[in-house]
C-alpha cells in the first residue's frame, strides 16, 4: 500500500508539473522578458556604466553573479502570478473534487520554476562568456555556485508562490512580486557596499541577497567568500522553510484541507 500511496504522488506530482511547464513554454512573452531583461542590463552595466565603474575592463566579472541572481528573481515573479490566477479561475475547486491533494499544484509551479531560471541561468552565463565573462572556478566551485543558484531559486519561488496565495488577483501578485526586484539593487551586485553612504551600507551588507552574491562571485572569480557562504545558506534555508509553511497555511485557509 505505501508503495502504491508513492507511485500515486510521484505520477500526480510529475502531472502537475507538467501542466506547470506547458502554460510557461505556451507564455512565450513572459519567458522571453525572464531571459532577455537580466541580458540587457548586463549588456548596460558592462558597456555603458562598466567603464565609469571599473576602467581596467574587468567589470564584467563583478557584476556577472549579481545579473545571474536578477535572472533568477525575474523567472521566479512569474510564479505569484501563476498562482493567483489557478486560485481566481475556479481550477483549485475542481482538483478538490478529485482524488488527489489539490496542493500539489504548487509544487508543479515550483519546480516548473526552478526548471526554467535553470535554462534561463545557462543562456544568461553563455552570454557572458561571449561579452567577456572569464571564471577561474574549478569543477567542484562550480557545482557549489550551481548548488547555492538552485538553493536561492527554490527559496524565492517558494515565496513567490506565498504571495500569489496572499494576493487579491494576479495583477496584485505581479506588484508585489516586482518589489522584491530592487532588493539586487541594494546589494553588492552592481557596486563593492563600501562605496554607498554609510546608512546605506548597513542595509546592503545585511539583506539576504549580498552575502548570496559575494559566495557566487567568490566561488566563479576566486574573490575571498569568508563568512558568506553561511549566511548565504542561513538566508535561503530561513526564506526557503519559512516560505513553503507560510504557503501550506495559507492554501489551507483559502483552498480547503486537501
């Protein structure tokens, strides 16, 4: 019978995960702009702001890490609004007539997620060897750099999938979800935080995605990681189990007990 119970949540699991990958390659709009944003500001930074920032030419190797973040946090938005529009459009209460447990269709968004920001990371990483990007990872960095993106996707997609719950329509979820994009911004993505005014080094240095971005850098460009890599984990382990209980609770209060 337990063998029977795992081969059921294995099938339903890998149903609505398909479902989830079907409606993100039929949104053509939304997955081009997940890739194509990250591309274009990496292009800006490295081009246009590069030079002022950095005159050796190197700058491409700093600011590298950050884009792959920012690529990551644009694919995972797309999962609030995901979210928000099966629990508006009546698609829960069907699942709830069936024999299956209608809370696996955030799973199926969740991993359809991290399936995409992963082909999404590889195109954006590709197009930065081609403008420059040169890292001296060995094999073993890089499978650490990899193990902390997927860490970090899952992470956000878990909170995003919580705010498509919370929210009141998917246009809500859309707003809401753009506001944890400037978070990067506050970071040491783009600039070393000891260049920003000291009021505002405090919250750059202490917000999850800096300690996040200084263990990609150091893991790829051999830049000193120090303390990093364990807040960076702290941070996506905290955001990642506080995010899937949130979002547990908050689809059992707003779709039933199944």
């Amino acid at each position: 019978m337990s063998k029977m119970k795992e081969l059921s949540f294995g099938i339903t699991n890998a149903i609505f995960i398909g479902r989830s990958i079907r409606h993100s390659l039929r949104n053509v709009e939304a997955l081009v702009m997940a890739i194509a944003l990250p591309i274009m500001l990496m292009l800006l930074f490295t081009y246009v702001f590069g030079g002022a920032i950095d005159a050796s030419g190197e700058y491409v190797s700093y600011v590298v890490p950050g884009i792959i973040l920012l690529c990551a946090g644009f694919g995972s938005s797309s999962t609030a609004v995901d979210v928000a529009n099966d629990m508006m459009n009546g698609i829960i209460d069907r699942f709830r007539t069936m024999p299956i447990k209608s809370h696996y269709v955030i799973t199926g968004h969740v991993v359809a997620s991290l399936v995409r920001n992963l082909v999404a990371t590889v195109i954006v990483i590709g197009v930065a060897f081609l403008v420059g990007f040169r890292p001296s990872a060995s094999f073993l960095e890089w499978v650490g750099a990899l193990a902390v993106i997927i860490l970090f996707i899952l992470a956000l997609t878990w909170l995003y999938a919580a705010i498509g719950l919370i929210a009141s329509s998917p246009t809500a979820a859309s707003s809401y979800g753009f506001v944890l994009l400037f978070l990067p911004y506050l970071s040491s993505a783009f600039v070393p935080t000891e260049t920003m005014p000291k009021w505002l080094q405090g919250i750059a240095e202490n917000q999850p995605f800096t300690p996040i971005i200084e263990t990609i850098r150091g893991l790829l460009t051999n830049t000193p990681v120090n303390n990093s890599a364990w807040w960076a984990i702290g941070w996506c382990l905290f955001i990642l189990i506080g995010s899937f209980v949130w979002c547990r609770w908050l689809f059992r209060r707003k779709a039933g007990r199944r």
